[in-house]
C-alpha cells in the first residue's frame, strides 16, 4: 500500500478501472481510502471505492485483507449514515462468505464486529452482526454457542418488533432445532417465521427458505405429500431467482415422489424443462435411486448409494431418508424369499439377496422381534424356521362380544326396576 494518497474523485475511480492487473487496481484504491478529504461528493467516490476494492479482494481471494479493511474504514464509518454503514459492513462480510474456506475468519470477524458495534451502539447492525454469527456456528456445528447466541436475540429483536430480522431469527432457529432433532421446537420456531411473514413482505428468497424448511419437517413427520408441494414452492422462488438452491428443492421433490411409492415420476420430472436445467450428479443421484426402487433391487439401490455418495450419504436430509427406505426394500425382499420355506439356510438367503450372510442374519432377527413374520433363527445350524401363520380362534372375540350384550340386557333391565321402585 503507497504511503502517497490519491484525491477521492472520479478520474482515480477510472484510474483503478483501467489497471492492468487487479493489484495495480487494488492500490489505487487504497490510496483514495487514503484521502483527508471529508466532503459529500468525496465520500461518495470513497463509498464506491470501498464496493470495488472489496469485489477485487474477493476475487484475488484475500480474506484477510478485507478483514483488515473493516478495521482500516472504522474511522470512515463515523463520517457517513449508520444505515450506509451497515450496508458496507454485510457487504464485506458477504465478500469474506464467498471465499472458500473460510468458515473460522467468517466467525472471528463477526465476533470482533459484535464488539464494534456494542461499543459504538449501532444496535440495528449488531443484531444483523449476530444473526449471521449464529448462522455460521449452526454450520460448524457448534450449536450450544448458536442457541444461547440465538435465544437472547429472539428477546431483544421482538422487544423492538423487527419483524424481518425476526423471520430471519426464527427460521435460523427452526433450522438449530432441526439439527438437534428437537422437531417440536423446530416446529414452534417454523410457525413464529411465518406468523411474522405474514404481517410483512417478505423476499421471494426469504419465502423459498421457509417452504423449504417447512418440507423438510413435514417428509421428516413422514407426510411426504404436504412436503411434496412446500418443495415444489420452494423450487419455483429459487428458479425464478436462478438460486443454487433450486436444485436440492428439485432433489428433495424427487424423494418424496420416490417415498411414496411414485418412483416411476422421477425421470419425468428430471426431463421436464424446469429439470433439464439443472441436470447433474444431484438428480443422478436421485434417478438411480428411483430406478433400483422401481426394480425393487437392493444391489442397485447400494450401487447407486456407493457411486453417488456425496450427493445421498453426506446429505442428512437424504440420507436419513434413504435409510428407512433401504430397510423397507430389504424386509419386502427378504419376506419375498423365505415365503417358498418352511426351513431354509440363511446362507442360501444372503445368497439370493446378494448380501453379507451376517448382515442378512441381523435383519431377520429384527423383523420376528417386530412380528413382520413368525419364526426363530437356529443358529446353531445357521438355519431359519418359518411357522405358520397362527390363525386366530373366532369364538374368543364372539364370546366378549356375547359376554358385552349381557352386560348392557342387565345394565338396561337394572334402570327399569329402579324407576318402578322409585
């Protein structure tokens, strides 16, 4: 950084446009930061220095820099509006947020940003300061830190009745929740968000999180059906937004449609306009899992699970999912092979369903445990034995019902004596 500093006017601005490289750039910029100079027009072309220079920083990667720009532009900040000042400071923490690897500055920054701003007491972007905090120890999963974070700042934001930054606190904590499987908080959390939205308007970016939160509660109570349509509303806000999260909407439909048994929509869905634009590893993924269910193969099913790891495994809300749905094709498969048997090798079963003999030996323990059949395993000579269905005796249900008749002929005969006596 040049100790000499350029006058804040439009021609340095131009200047800095026209460098060659973005270093070159980068120090013109610095030095009209640099300038004494506090007039209106002077603080303009600063303001738009600061825009540039942190776009420049943000694509030569230098996230330490612009973390030392926030700290160099303090004294700037107490020249211009505190609503111009918080739009500078996001921006800049917007920047930091698009540099990967990131993650820990992001929550250092926020941290020394959380100091400034009480010492200084801008209160509106403190509070922005720290939903965004929180937001990022939720991602690294320090959610202790996150909820107590959170919980003192639901009191102040609804003592000021902020009802924007409310919906974005109460969506954040729903998402808190969720992560801690507390499902009746993240609810509560869920329903706060939208009783706040609807007094407000909200963002088309902001109603597409809420609906895709809202989907990922309801396929997690199993009514895939309600979660089906929140995530067709959520893919729409951010299609129409070109948001990248329109394409885990568009994932998330796929897997409602295959868990309620409609896996042969999946690939009519993928080749629809809206899905062809987002052809990718994501809705392979989910193709191959609609095929290997429609084909009801567990080989398939963990073929597409081992090539598509990334996009089902590490996926939790998938992955979760995809679990409960493996283990309803394995019973179906399973209760398909050993109908024929009476007495059967488990062997010969984990040979037919092309699994680990001591995997398939777990499962089938599970189901007569859950009564899905009746048997028991003899494992001493690593053998299954089915019984026969136990057909239930008709005359013990008719004689309760005939024991209940009686009952009410008494009951019925003792209130007619009682009102002759009376």
């Amino acid at each position: 950084m040049s100790s000499s500093y350029l006058p804040a006017t439009t021609d340095s601005i131009a200047q800095a446009l026209e460098a060659k490289t973005p270093a070159e750039s980068i120090s013109i910029l610095y030095r009209v930061l640099e300038s004494p100079s506090s007039s209106s027009e002077a603080i303009r072309i600063k303001e738009q220095a600061i825009t540039n220079l942190s776009g420049l920083l943000r694509q030569e990667n230098r996230a330490e820099d612009l973390r030392n720009l926030l700290t160099q532009l303090r004294p700037f900040f107490n020249l211009i509006p505190k609503a111009k000042t918080a739009k500078i400071v996001r921006g800049i923490i917007d920047a930091v947020a698009k540099i990967p690897g990131t993650s820990d500055l992001q929550i250092s920054l926020c941290k020394e940003m959380v100091q400034w701003t009480r010492a200084e007491k801008r209160t509106f972007l403190r509070q922005r300061v720290e939903a965004r905090l929180a937001a990022l120890l939720m991602e690294s999963k320090e959610y202790s830190e996150a909820l107590t974070l959170l919980s003192g700042l639901i009191k102040e934001v609804r003592r000021l009745d902020d009802k924007l930054l409310l919906v974005d606190i109460d969506l954040l904590e729903s998402k808190l929740h969720f992560s801690l499987r507390n499902l009746p908080k993240a609810k509560a959390s869920l329903t706060a968000a939208r009783t706040a939205a609807n007094a407000i308007y909200v963002p088309p970016a902001q109603q597409g999180t809420i609906d895709l939160q809202s989907g990922i509660l309801h396929a997690e109570e199993k009514d895939y059906k309600t979660a089906y349509s929140y995530f067709f509303e959520a893919f729409e806000a951010f299609n129409a937004l070109e948001d990248p999260r329109a394409v885990f909407s568009l994932k998330y439909m796929l897997l409602c449609k295959i868990m309620v048994n409609q896996a042969d929509d999946v690939a009519g869905i993928i080749s629809s306009k809206a899905g062809l634009q987002y052809v990718g590893p994501e809705l392979d993924a989910m193709k191959a899992v609609a095929d290997a269910y429609s084909k009801r193969s567990l080989k398939l099913f963990e073929t597409a699970l081992r090539d598509f790891r990334a996009q089902l495994e590490e996926d939790p809300i998938v992955h979760r999912h995809l679990s409960s749905l493996y283990d309803t094709l394995l019973e179906q498969n399973l209760c398909r092979l050993i109908e024929p048997f009476s007495r059967v090798e488990i062997a010969h079963i984990a040979e037919l369903i092309e699994l680990p003999v001591d995997h398939v030996e777990k499962k089938l323990s599970q189901m007569i445990l859950d009564k899905k059949f009746a048997g028991t395993l003899d494992q001493g000579a690593g053998c299954l034995v089915i019984f026969d269905d136990p057909k239930t005796d008709a005359i013990f249900p008719a004689t309760l019902e005939t024991i209940s008749n009686v009952g009410k002929v008494v009951d019925s005969l003792y209130f007619r004596s009682a009102k002759i006596m009376a």
